[in-house]
C-alpha cells in the first residue's frame, strides 16, 4: 500500500488497498498513519462495496 500526496497540505492517493477484503492489523495501521499524515484519503481502483464490506472497513478504525 502506498499514499502518494495530492497537495503539500491534504490529501494522498491509497494505491495497492483493496477494501472488499477484510485488514489486518498491518493495513489498519497504514491506514490510519496515512490518514494522521494526509487528513484526507482517496481510494482509487475499488471494487464495488457491499454494505457489509463498507460496515467491516469502517469497523477496522472503531465502534460504528
């Protein structure tokens, strides 16, 4: 998984994620890194979501 920056205040491209599949710790970790650097993130190349899948990423960073 790599961020590559939009602006040089906010906001980073995530390449190499793929949401649909469930994270591990590793990839939640990246994640919120990149999002504590970047504030905002962008994820391109995604496979439409289920409702589930998006409830089971989101649920990666805390309680819904």
């Amino acid at each position: 998984m790599r961020f590559e920056k939009i602006t040089s205040r906010l906001g980073a491209r995530v390449r190499g994620a793929d949401l649909s599949r469930p994270l591990d710790a590793a990839g939640a970790a990246a994640i919120r890194a990149g999002l504590d650097e970047h504030a905002v993130l962008f994820f391109f190349d995604q496979p439409r979501l289920s409702a589930e899948e998006q409830v089971r990423f989101a649920r990666a960073f805390g309680e819904i």
